[in-house]
C-alpha cells in the first residue's frame, strides 16, 4: 500500500490541529486550579503579570487573529480565583472609563497583548488594536502615547482586514 506525500502531510496537519484544539478548554477551568493545571486545559500562556497582594495574571491569547483573550487570576499561593475572556466590550467600556493616568502597562494588564500594533502617525506613540468576536467587524483601539502613557481610553474601528477596499488584504482577497 503506498501513501501519497500530500495526503500523509494532510493527515498529520490534520492531526496536529485537533491535538491543539484539544487543549484549548476555558470551559473547564475551575477554582483552585495551579498553573499547571491550567497549562494543560488551554496550553501555555502567553504572559504573565504581577497583580495585588502578591497575585498573578496569566494571559492565554488565542483564537484566529487574537480574538479570544482568557485572563486567569491566581492567588497568591497559586491557585486560580478568578477567569475571564476579556476580549469584549465590557472590558473595553472599563479602559474607556478608566484610562486616564494610566500606561501600556495597565493596559497589558485588562486587556492583554494587542492583535496589532501600529504607529501613531502625526501625533506620535502608537496605535493598539484588538480584535474580539463580533459580528460587525469592529476592533477596539487605543492610543498609547512615546511615554507609555494612554492618550486616550480607545474607540471602535472598521478592522481593515473585513474592509476589501482598505490597505488590508480584506477576507475575499
């Protein structure tokens, strides 16, 4: 019995997808759980963050194009206390209402890495971008200033990538 090349890089491409899926589970996480609990649920994050009283922020940023970000809370002994795809308009309303004084920092720490970062044109700083499941094709975006600091709490965008005639490649392109 001979294999064809193609359909053997198929069938382990195949495979490999499903194995990654599999571990992608935020449904499943629990209080209590450590981190390597948690690594086993939805693979290894993506940051970390010093939060209060001596917690950790673990950042899982997944999803095609960044769209889904889990930020899970553990305590200070390590066990999970609190979990949220933050990656939503709530989210962006809580930076929108609370943005001034603070920097990219803080702003890591809601939100997570950004999708995408571009420059900030004439005014300087940079443009961050986030992607998050909507049916409109908006993105959230926030001006961070060269200083690090926030211009401003963020506004929603046409996300140039469902844009077709945008210097995006746009999705029928």
């Amino acid at each position: 019995m001979r294999t064809s090349f193609s359909g053997t890089v198929l069938f382990l491409s195949l495979a490999i997808a499903a194995t990654a899926c599999s571990t992608y589970k935020p449904q499943d996480i629990r209080a209590g759980q450590t981190e390597a609990d948690l690594a086993q649920l939805m693979g290894p994050p993506t940051n970390r963050y010093s939060g209060p009283a001596g917690q950790t922020r673990l950042e899982f940023a997944r999803g095609p194009y960044g769209r889904t970000t889990w930020m899970v809370d553990l305590d200070a002994q390590g066990k999970s206390i609190a979990w949220a795809q933050v990656l939503n308009e709530t989210a962006f309303a809580y930076v929108q209402t609370n943005f001034e004084g603070q920097d990219n920092q803080w702003l890591r720490y809601t939100l997570g890495r950004p999708g995408e970062v571009r420059g900030g044109g004439w005014q300087g700083g940079q443009v961050w971008s986030w992607r998050y499941p909507t049916n409109e094709c908006f993105w959230f975006q926030v001006s961070v200033l060269d200083s690090g600091k926030l211009r401003d709490g963020g506004a929603y965008g046409i996300d140039p990538r469902c844009d077709p005639g945008s210097f995006g490649s746009g999705w029928g392109k």
